[in-house]
C-alpha cells in the first residue's frame, strides 16, 4: 500500500475514532483502545505508522447496549456491521464501518458482506482468572465456530503446516445452518459471572485470554490520553497491559515486520 493511500487511510480513520468517543462518552459506554492502537498512542502519539485499523474493546454489557443504540441512532456517515445488520456479516465482534468507502481483505474477497474503512469493536467477556485451560478452551471453540462461519461466507485464509486443520475443521463445521452457530458462540463465551474478576477478548486473533485481558475494574478507571490530534480512552494501567502483549513494547520492529497484517484486494476511499 502506498503512502498517500495510507495518510488517507489514517485521516478517514481519525475522523470515525472522535465521532466514536464522542458517541460513547454521551451515552456513557466504557471503552477502551486496545492492542496496536493503544501500542501506536503511546510510542507514536497515533498510529503505528504503518497500521491501516483501529481496534476497541467494550465490556460486554455496554457492548450489547452499544449495538443497539447504533442501530436506533447511527454515527453520522457510519453504519453499525454485524449480524442482526448484514446478512453475509462473518466475525462476531462489530465494525463501525465509514460510508462510501471499500477495503477488502484477500481472505473474503469472495464473500458478499459490506465493506469499507473500519473500526474493529471487540466485546470483553468474564473470566475466572487469565491463563486457565478452560478460558482458553472457550474461546479456542468460539474460534472454530468462527471458522464455520468464514466458511460459509467464502471467506478462507491460506494456512501452513498443522494450521491447515483450521481450514478443515472451518469446513466441516461450516455445514451447520449459520443461526446455530452464532447462537453458540454467544452461548459459549457471554459468562457474566459477578465473582470473576477479569475480562477478556474471546474472538481476538492474535492474542489470547492470558495475555488481552483486564480486570473489570479497570473499566471504571479509564483515563483519556492523545491520539494524533484527538482523545481517546485508555486503560489507566496502559503500561502492564503493552509489557504484556509486547514486552519492550517501546522498541520498534524489524523492518520486514512493520506492515500491518492485512492482505487488501480492493481498497477505495
């Protein structure tokens, strides 16, 4: 991707992540930037330069109440994907997406959901305690449902060696009719439990529950920290969250390994 196309990217993606914050502080959503973007905040004061997405995180419960209020009272020039939304609609965590724009990823470039510019909105879900075999069980089972549904949608993603079962077992369990397998990915991971402490991403693709996770108090002590030329929400422990997803996380990557992860077919803006 060239660099214009990307400072484009980046002016789009700006102006969705102020109207965002500025949605969910009016209706008092608890959010979080998460992952790459909180890592591009603090050790470039935006975006890791060369990232092309945004990620958050919500706790479920203003998750739920999140979705709704974005299909009664939509972002202006956003709409709200996910599955009650787009029919073809294949991951089970939302995208507020921008109008008028395309960006296609090669692994779905067969399936016929909406596309656009976005915004990842991961929902935070109970777990007992960060690392447990049955929380990574959990969401291991979500991830297959998921690949079900991937499979069903035309979406497949090239994998090597052993990964290659992913592709099998999304295959397979594919042949279920799609409502079942949404209703067991919500059945399987919404556990709200008021004597679990800590909350976690079930369906995030790189990193799991021993690692992206927070205590459910630190949704109520977010702090507001700089984004480029705006504010957005933050853990108040941003620091143990970055040490660990990317332990030196101040420390730039290779440059082989700066890109960020997505494969475009299509891009328009």
């Amino acid at each position: 991707m060239d660099q214009n196309t990307l400072d484009r990217i980046h002016e789009v993606q700006i102006e969705m992540l102020k109207a965002f914050h500025a949605y969910c502080k009016e209706h008092n959503i608890r959010y979080t930037i998460i992952c790459g973007t909180l890592l591009g905040a603090i050790r470039h004061k935006g975006f890791i330069p060369w990232d092309d997405d945004i990620d958050v995180g919500v706790v479920r419960e203003d998750y739920e109440k999140l979705l709704e209020l974005l299909q009664k009272e939509p972002i202006e020039g956003c709409f709200l994907q996910e599955y009650s939304t787009d029919e073809h609609y294949y991951q089970p965590y939302a995208k507020l997406v921008k109008d008028g724009t395309v960006f296609i990823e090669s692994y779905r470039k067969n399936c016929k959901a909406k596309s656009g510019l976005f915004i990842d909105i991961f929902p935070f879900d109970s777990i007992k305690k960060p690392g447990l075999s049955g929380t990574k069980a959990r969401r291991v089972i979500a991830r297959i449902l998921t690949f079900g549904i991937w499979s069903k949608e035309g979406c497949h993603m090239e994998r090597k060696g052993n990964r290659k079962l992913l592709n099998a077992l999304g295959t397979v369990v594919g042949l279920l009719p799609k409502k079942w397998l949404i209703n067991m990915q919500r059945k399987l991971v919404m556990r709200q439990r008021d004597d679990w402490e800590y909350l976690a991403s079930m369906f995030s693709s790189n990193y799991d529950s021993d690692r992206l996770y927070f205590k459910k108090t630190d949704f109520d002590s977010l702090i507001e920290i700089g984004f480029e030329n705006i504010v957005v929400n933050a853990p108040e422990n941003w620091e143990q969250n970055l040490k660990r997803l990317y332990k030196n996380y101040m420390e730039l990557p290779p440059e082989n390994k700066r890109n960020s992860g997505h494969d475009v077919y299509k891009i328009s803006i």
